[in-house]
C-alpha cells in the first residue's frame, strides 16, 4: 500500500462545528488523474468492530434492524438539512468504513463511507455529549494547521469542508470516529473534489465476510465503469437529495414484474451504499416474493429470530436463485445473484428485499460484486459484474 497522500481540507463554524485541518488518504493505487483508496464493511473479520462472538442469526437480525433504521435517515421526516454546516456528525448505520488522517502531526480518523450523507465530519474535543468511538477524539488544539472558520464564510472561499463535531451523541452501537459524505450535494467531499477528480468516483464492493478483501473507493480516470457487461442509467433530475434512480421492473427467471412507481417523476428508489438490506418498491414487492416462492422449489421455513418474512430452508453457502434481473431506466439490467438476495447461515437463506414503506432502498448487499460508478457530469449510475475482491 502506499504511503499515505496528504490533501488540504479546510473545515468550518457553525453551532457546534468547527474546522481547518489537512486530511490525508491512505491510497493503494494513485496516478495523476485518479486514485483509490481502501474500504472496509465493519463486519468483516479484518474491521476493529468486528465481534466473533456473534452468530450468523444475530448478524442477520443486526443486518436488518441497522437497515430499517438507516431508512429512516431517508424520511421526509427526518432531520435534513442542505446546509452541511448543520449536519449531523454521527455513523449511526453506515456500513463500510474508510481510514484517513487529519491535522498536523496527522490524527487517524475510521470514517463511514456513507453516499446517503453531504457531510464530511468527525468528534472532536471538547467533546461534551459524543458517542463512543474507538479511537482517540481528534484535538484541533494539537494540531499546527487547525483553525476556526465562521459560519458566515462563504463556501467558495474554503475548498473541502470537513466539520469538528463537540456535541453529538450517537443512538447505535456501530462506532466510528467520523462520516465521508459521498452524496450528491455541493457540500459532500466528491461534489467538492468534483473538478479534481472529472466528477466520477466508483466502488466495487467485497462481501463483508471476504475476511483478507478490502473495497476499493475509486475516484478519477480509476472510477470510469466502461467496457463488456457494463450498463448506466440516468440519475433522477429535479430536487436532487439523494442519488435516486428509476426502477422499472424485477424479474424472476421469466416473470417479469413492472412497477407502476417508475412512472413517477423524481425516480422510485434510492441506492445507497449505507443500507444493506434492499427496500423494494411496494407495487414490485409482492409479486417478486410470490415468483421467488414459485420457483425455487424449497420448503418455506420461519426465521427463528422473526426478522425476515421470507426464508427457506437452505444453508446459504449451497442456496441456489433463479436469475433474477433489476430493471432500470435505459436499459440498464443489473442481474443479481444469491448473495445480493439472500441472506443466510448454515441452515436457512432468508430474502434480503424486504417491502418499502415510503422509502425505497437499492442497498449495499445488492450492489456486492459489481463496479457501481457515478457521474456527476453526465447525471448517470453505471454498474458492471465484477469479481471485486479481483478488481
């Protein structure tokens, strides 16, 4: 791996935030237009949070408890803001993980990787009412290239934004020390980096239990998706919040279901590399658990912790799926296999789609072992079968 690359990034007031610190990535691949920097999903053996007293069970029950609760961060509802200098620091339910280092002598930071979030941020002291992360709080006062920014500047005049959380209190158990905003908005680290890296970045993400397999986070000429297999869809204009893509269809080896929600303006679902679980859109969501019924020819058994509705009777690691196919605008068909379907252990495989209440999700585990790219430029997602502990 190389040695680490140091960038300037400069961070600002407001409330609770303060900033102006240099932020360096560690990079395993760099040329003069593009580069790649390494992640880790937080459950894999090689993540400091990983806990091998868990079971299969209790990992598929945190999987889905962690996803609906990730959802919620989508809600209208919620607690948004577009001015990032208000945003939350706090990785409630993020689920890879990136290493990097601020200040000046440099301050390891394990951020979440998150592109449902416009924020870049991380705790520091005085930290009054923070969650508990693993590493140290960064201290702006040890650090020779910190300093405070008034709310009141104006953003063109500070470059890369990176926020000091002082008073934040997390709600889950899954820690970390700070959140990568990879969303869409002006504010996020790539929209900022936008001119820099020719508006792309990409992932091909590992399946968390590749213990010896890190993601790779591509941004540049590295991000291009291109070539055999690879296909794009347009990115849903208008108010843009989060990346919202228009599904039009499932299918199930020869059942083809159409949702009548992809004709709405705005697009019908989001992909977010933060949820794992999949919330599919509710016009689609029956028929594409009455065809998985239909053709795999398993007895249907009860989850035992009662958190997934459909399951069969089938350890994971021999569970076999028909092919199944996400339908998205233009043509772009992303075929999905059993490990972004199912979820399982070594007696049961349980569907990893579960239905949309008002927020519908394409999350992380569907986009497992393919390249995903995003084009701020052109306003598209492209995805590509890729063998991504290979890639």
């Amino acid at each position: 791996m190389a040695s680490l690359h140091s960038l300037p990034y400069l961070v600002a007031l407001a409330t609770t935030f303060s900033i102006v610190i240099l932020c360096s990535l560690s990079l395993i691949n760099a040329s003069n237009d593009g580069f790649s920097v390494e992640l880790m999903h937080r459950d894999s053996p090689k993540s400091p949070f990983y806990d091998p007293t868990e079971t299969p069970q209790q990992r598929l029950a945190n999987a889905l408890r962690c996803s609906i609760h990730r959802v919620n961060h989508f809600r209208p509802t919620a607690s948004f803001s577009t001015n990032a200098l208000e945003s939350e620091v706090v990785p409630v339910s993020g689920e890879y993980l990136m290493q990097y280092a601020v200040g000046t002598p440099p301050v390891q930071v394990l951020g979440v990787a998150d592109t449902g979030t416009d924020f870049t941020g991380l705790q520091c002291v005085p930290c009054s009412d923070c969650y508990i992360q693993p590493d140290p709080i960064f201290d702006p006062a040890q650090s020779s290239t910190y300093k405070t920014v008034p709310c009141t500047a104006p953003q063109y005049s500070l470059k890369t934004i990176i926020g000091c959380g002082h008073d934040r209190s997390g709600v889950i158990n899954r820690k970390g020390s700070g959140i990568v905003g990879l969303g869409p908005n002006s504010t996020s680290l790539v929209s900022q980096l936008s001119t820099s890296i020719a508006g792309k970045f990409s992932y091909c993400l590992v399946p968390f239990d590749k213990a010896n397999d890190t993601t790779k986070l591509n941004f540049g000429t590295s991000a291009v998706v291109s070539g055999p297999g690879a296909v794009t869809t347009p990115l849903a204009t208008g108010e843009v919040v989060y990346y919202t893509l228009t599904l039009e269809a499932i299918s199930v080896g020869p059942t083809k279901i159409t949702s009548t929600s992809a004709k709405a303006a705005g697009g019908n679902i989001i992909i977010d590399s933060g949820t794992a679980l999949t919330f599919l859109p509710s016009d689609l969501y029956t028929g594409f658990e009455a065809a998985l019924k239909a053709q795999i020819k398993l007895a249907v058994v009860k989850d035992p912790l009662q958190s997934y509705s459909l399951c069969f009777d089938s350890p994971q690691s021999t569970f076999k799926v028909p092919t199944i196919i996400a339908h998205f605008t233009g043509g772009a068909d992303v075929t999905l296999s059993a490990p972004n379907t199912f979820l399982g252990d070594e007696t049961i495989s349980c569907m990893a789609f579960i239905p949309a209440d008002s927020i519908a999700v394409f999350g992380n585990l569907a986009q497992v072992d393919h390249l995903v790219g995003y084009d701020f430029v052109k306003k598209t997602v492209s995805f590509k079968p890729t063998e991504c502990t290979k890639a």
